[in-house]
C-alpha cells in the first residue's frame, strides 16, 4: 500500500471523502490507484480531517508521503523519452 492510500484509508470510505471535497468518486478512486492527490486538494482533505478527528492528515504528512511513493515509483521518463515511446 502506498504511503497516500494509508493516509487516503483513514477516512474508511472512498465516498466519505468525495462528499467532503465535493470532488467525484472517481476522481478520488482514482487517487488510491495512481497516488497523487492534487495539491489544490490538500487544505480540503486537512479540514475533512480535522472536523472527522482524523489524525496525521497534515501539509507535511502529505508532502512526505508524495515524495516516499513518487520515489519508490522509479524515475520517470523525460519529454523526449515519452516523445518517442
């Protein structure tokens, strides 16, 4: 499991957090799957943390928790790379 599904998984529910970033259930799907949640997203997910009394759902734990999954991903391909493939 990657570090921002763990911290995705303390809602409990996939939809529990759709509702309260009033973004669509696929599109938070999609973050247990692909990872990064967009940074536009993170204060909403911190104050839907706050008011469920969740813990460790912090700027900090979320830029940690990119970082080690990104990393752990491997590099990624340049421009010219992805151009050619």
């Amino acid at each position: 499991m990657t570090q921002v599904r763990n911290i995705l998984a303390k809602w409990g529910q996939r939809s529990y957090i759709a509702d309260d970033l009033a973004a669509p259930y696929p599109t938070v799907s999609g973050w247990f799957h692909r990872s990064p949640v967009p940074v536009w997203h993170w204060d909403a997910l911190i104050a839907s943390a706050t008011r469920r009394g969740l813990t460790g759902v912090t700027l900090e734990a979320l830029a940690e928790a990119h970082r080690v999954d990104r990393a752990a991903a491997g590099p990624r391909p340049s421009a010219d790379e992805q151009v050619l493939a």
